[in-house]
C-alpha cells in the first residue's frame, strides 16, 4: 500500500516558523517529484513547493524566498521548512508524490498563522 502521511502542522504567530515533513512508504521514493500543496477554505488547491527526484526546486513567488523544501532519500520523507509566516499562509497543507501519471496524496495538515 502506497502511502504519504505529513506532519507537524499547528497553530504558530505571524512572522514564526514551522517544519512540514512528509513520510512515504510503498513506493520507490527516491524516483518521485515530491511536492506541497495547500487549501484554504472556499479556495482551489495550490502548489507551494516542488523538489524533483535529482534535487530541483520550484516555489511559486509567493513562498518563494520563505519556504524551502527538501528531501532525505535515506528515510522516504520530505520536508518543508517555513518561515515568516503570514496570515495568508493558513490552509491546509498536503503531500504529493509524482511520477508520470501516478500520483500519492496524503491526508494534509492543518497550518494556521494566527496571533
């Protein structure tokens, strides 16, 4: 069974940190793009980060500069760091993993910025 299971979600203050990690099993990770989502109420469903399987990274300008994705292939699991965070970050955040059609969500994680 193929499965993705993030963590590390919360309530932090405007302008904190916060740590995302993403736990695969059932597939080969090292192969797969890997990459966070995330959905506010009554929004579509955004991209914030991507680190493909030979270490490239994207990030939308909107977090870009603030968060920072990174993957361990030794222990399946990929991370993203946050910083600044603003109120318009809180959302849901998701994992993916792709490769070519195939794709893995995880359940999410709730974020909220909030003071």
């Amino acid at each position: 069974v193929q499965l993705v299971v993030e963590s590390g979600g919360g309530l932090v203050q405007p302008g904190g940190s916060l740590r995302l990690s993403c736990a695969a099993s059932g597939f080969t990770f090292s192969s797969y793009d890997m990459n966070w989502y995330r959905q506010a109420p009554g929004k579509q469903r955004d991209l914030v980060a991507t680190i493909s399987s030979g270490g490239y990274t994207y990030y939308p300008d909107s977090v870009k500069g603030r968060f920072a994705i990174s993957r361990d292939n030794a222990k399946n699991t990929v991370y993203l760091q946050m910083s600044s965070l603003k109120p318009e970050d809180t959302a849901v955040y998701y994992c993916n993993a792709r490769l070519q059609i195939t794709n893995f969500w995880g359940q999410g994680t709730q974020v909220t910025v909030s003071s």
